[in-house]
C-alpha cells in the first residue's frame, strides 16, 4: 500500500505559519513560511515530473526564488524599525523616524527592490506560460478577458475587506454574507471557465494575482521615494500630535501573503502540469 506524501502537509504548514506570522507581526514567523513553503513548491511532485522541460521547470524555480527574495527584503524591514500599529513605539518615535533622510532613502530601495523581483518573477512565469503549445496559449488568451479581471477585482474586494469595507456593510452577519455571495459567484464562474478552457484557467488565476502584487509593490516603492524636506507643524520634532493607529491582528497583510502564496502555488503547478502534458503527446 503506498503512504501519503508528507509535502501537501508540510506546504500547508509553511503556509499557515507565513499567515499567522503576518497576522501578528511576526517578522521571522512570515519570512521563514513563506520561503519554506516556496521551496516546497519548487521540488514539488508536478514540477519536478521528468516530463515537463527544463528550461520550463528552470523558469518556474527562478520565478519562486524572486518570490522567496521578495518575502526576504519586506521582512526584514519589518525587523529594521518599528511600525504603525506598535504599541511599543511612541508618536514622537514614529514622526522622527519618518522624516529622518537615512530611513527614507532605505525604505525606498527596500520597497523598490521588493517590487523588482515580484516583477521579474512575473517576467519568468510568463516566459514559462508562453513556451505553451499555441492551442494552450489560445485558451489561456480566451480565459484572461473574464477571469483574470474578474479575479482582479475579488482580489481588490478581500485586500480591502478589513481596510475599511466591514463599516460600509455594517454587522458581521452582512460581511459573511456579502463574503460568501462574492467568493461563491467567483468560483462559479471560474469553475465554468475550467470547463470550457481547460487548466490555463488555473495558470491565468495565478499569474493574475501575481501581476496584481507586483503592480501593488511598484506602487509602494513609487510612494515610498524620498521627499524634500516640509515645514510642517504635525512633523516638527516635539509636536504635541495624537496619532491613531490600529492594534490588534493585522488582517490585512496576511491575507495579501496568503494570496501571494496562494497565487503562486496555483501558477507553479498549472504550468508544470499544462507543459508535461504537452511533452507527453
């Protein structure tokens, strides 16, 4: 009798520990799961099939590599100086921080290096999307006008679910409603796109969500350039400001690692799959 393998436990746990480590904070908790989980991907089963290319597998590694490097950098921003939201951190500390030059001219190149490899990675799994066989890439270019923006869009919704959504709807009963009305239609209507085109639909999922994070960290490295000094009474040193910030369990970023990783894994193994069929007829 053959045993189960212990990887799809192992890459749910590196997951969940990436999660949980954002939900909290958690610097090492979220660096270490995510590239656990990111290397699992790389040597799992369906990539490693003696089927698919090499130079397609080669291109889905290099692709989880940038992603890994990407989750490296962010993290360890979070260990190199307090954020909004720690309750251990004064608002004096915070202004002095954010209008100190060193701190900004690091924030940015963190920010804009983050943002290159969620590019490049994006760059290598589309290279590896397009060895596909021209009949693949016909379906894959069919699925994206409906799918991918339709998964554009759901994303947007949950990313902004906890920023803000929840006081529009009201009570906790109208946002799992309005939750499971929202995720149910979406896979409705993914589901019924598997069906007419096939696997790409995974692959277009992914790399739609993948596209999504990229475009969001090249924003932040453009929001987060370096400014010229202001003369402004709320940044002066000693103002006497009160500043709201949020405590508690930051919902927000785990559920945009959560995508990530999820993003990633759908995106790996489609193509994987959809490139050992391809060779195998």
């Amino acid at each position: 009798m053959r045993m189960p393998s212990a990887k799809p436990l192992l890459l749910s746990g590196a997951v969940l520990l990436a999660v949980v480590g954002s939900l909290f904070g958690s610097a090492w908790a979220t660096g270490v799961g995510c590239v656990v989980a990111l290397c699992l991907l790389a040597v799992h089963p369906t990539v490693t099939d003696p089927a698919v290319s090499r130079s397609t597998r080669w291109l889905l590694r290099g692709g989880l590599l940038l992603v890994s490097l990407a989750a490296i950098v962010k993290t360890t921003g979070w260990v190199a100086g307090p954020r909004w939201g720690d309750p251990t951190v004064s608002a004096s500390e915070l202004i002095a921080l954010v209008v100190d030059p060193a701190w900004q001219n690091q924030l940015f190149w963190r920010e804009l290096a983050v943002a290159s490899c969620l590019i490049l990675a994006c760059v290598c799994f589309g290279v590896a999307i397009g060895r596909l066989p021209r009949q693949r890439l016909r379906r894959f270019a069919a699925a994206v006008p409906t799918v991918g923006v339709l998964t554009l869009v759901t994303v947007v919704f949950v990313v902004l679910l906890p920023a803000g959504l929840t006081g529009l709807l009201g009570s906790w009963t109208n946002v799992a409603a309005t939750v499971m009305l929202v995720l149910g239609g979406y896979a409705w209507v993914v589901g019924g796109a598997v069906r007419r085109h096939g696997s790409v639909t995974i692959a277009a999922v992914g790399a739609t969500v993948l596209a999504a994070a990229a475009g969001h960290a090249a924003y932040d490295a453009w929001q987060s350039r370096p400014e010229p000094p202001v003369d402004d009474l709320f940044l002066r040193p000693g103002a006497a400001v009160a500043v709201a910030v949020e405590t508690g369990p930051d919902i927000q970023t785990a559920v945009k690692v959560a995508l990530l990783l999820i993003a990633a894994t759908l995106t790996v193994t489609a193509c994987a799959r959809l490139s050992a069929d391809s060779q195998t007829r």
